[in-house]
C-alpha cells in the first residue's frame, strides 16, 4: 500500500531550535504501524520532534533502518525507549527492556553512585509513566543483593533531599531498605522534619511513616524513636 503515497519521500522530524532529520518514510513505516498511518493515510511528511535529543532520533531512525539498536548509551536510553513506545516499534520496545535488563545485571558492589542511580530512574520512570512493576522489582531485588553499608550508602544520598521525590521513588527506597535496616530511612526522616524547617508532615513524610515498620525499628533502635517523636512534638500541625 506505500506504492504510489504521495508522502512517501523524505520523512522530517522537526526538533529544536530549528534543526530538521531526514529519514526515508517506507523504512520507518515498515517498523512503526503509527508512522504507516500518518505518512500513508494523513499524508504527513514532517512530525515533530522537540521533545527528543538529536541523538536519540538519530538512534531511532539508524535502528529502524539496521534492526540493531548498537548506538544507544545511558545518556539516549530513555528518549530511545520513549521513541520506541509512542511510535510502537515493538521490536524496539523489547530490545529497549533487554537493554535495561543487561545494564541492571552488570551492577555490582563496585558500581559508582551515578551508574546505580541510572538503573533506579528509569525502572521509577517505567513505573511511572507505563505501571510497569516488573522493573521495580528487578531494581529492588539488585539493590537487596548488595550490602547494607552499599544500600544505605545510595539510599542516604539518593533521599537528601526527600521534597522533591515523588510516591514511586519513596516507595522504591523503602522497599530496599524494609526488610533490615530501615532505621536509615528513619534517620533520613528525622534529619527532614527537623532542619526542613516543616511546620506539619509532608506528603512524602506521610509516606515513609506509612512504609516503614517502625515498630520493629525502634526495637532495634530506640533511640531512634525517641529523636523522631521529639521531632514530631515540636510540628505545629501534624494532622495537615
């Protein structure tokens, strides 16, 4: 049905600040029933783009033409594998999971923070934005197997500053830590409430209160539980 579409020629992708990509329309239809339809049945010659890096359409249009997806790095990983999904390339969709699936089995004790914090991301990211669990529980399960000095290392710099996180990071890092050691969520907890300047719990504080069992907590630690409730007394509203 492409014989004879007159949009059948050069497809652009407009991207920012005026840049423009070519890509031969057949080829990207063949892999993407989405772009079948707007260049074959809209007659669509441009679509637009801005919302993706260069290189990450470069990659997208170099893996609709090879069937390889070589050229994807950290840095285009998750507006490669956005790519993938809003056109529907589904071949592309599972090679995207693959990807992230290596990258997350290649972590090990000797991994860097920023190395860690790219496989947690983007498994929140897929949670967030497609309810994908199975990501999460592949990340949770990795950061289990390490040791609770490694755990709480990244929990405690990946939660500094708890405002701005949102309910699936909260609960990624709770069920890291839940099943041993959670008086480090505890202390991070203190640390927010007293030198954030809160007048009431946050949402996110709600959260992690919620999460943690802090029963079993303050038995191990009661000290702990001594410094949170002296934090709490001092709120002005705790029911907010």
């Amino acid at each position: 049905h492409h014989i004879g579409a007159p949009s059948h020629g050069n497809l652009t992708f407009n991207l920012g600040e005026g840049v423009q990509i070519k890509a031969n329309s057949i080829i990207l239809s063949l892999n993407s029933p989405i772009i079948d339809d707007l260049t074959t049945n809209l007659h669509l010659t441009s679509l637009e783009a801005e919302d993706f890096s260069r290189e990450a359409v470069d990659c997208f249009i170099e893996a609709s033409y090879t069937g390889e997806i070589e050229a994807v790095t950290v840095g285009i990983f998750r507006d490669v594998n956005k790519m993938s999904r809003v056109f529907d390339v589904s071949w592309l969709v599972a090679r995207c999971e693959e990807y992230f699936v290596s990258y997350l089995e290649k972590l090990d004790s000797e991994s860097s923070y920023p190395d860690m914090l790219f496989a947690v991301e983007e498994a929140v990211y897929l949670m967030h934005a497609l309810k994908k669990r199975h990501f999460i529980e592949l990340a949770v399960k990795k950061m289990v197997s390490f040791s609770v000095l490694k755990r709480g290392s990244f929990i405690r710099q990946y939660l500094s500053d708890i405002t701005n996180r949102n309910v699936h990071q909260i609960n990624f890092c709770v069920d890291v830590m839940k099943s041993d050691h959670t008086h480090v969520l505890v202390d991070l907890l203190i640390s927010h409430l007293a030198e954030g300047g809160n007048k009431c719990l946050d949402i996110n504080s709600r959260l992690l209160f919620k999460g943690i069992n802090m029963q079993d907590c303050f038995s191990r630690r009661p000290d702990l539980g001594e410094k949170l409730f002296s934090v709490i007394e001092k709120l002005e509203d705790i029911n907010r």
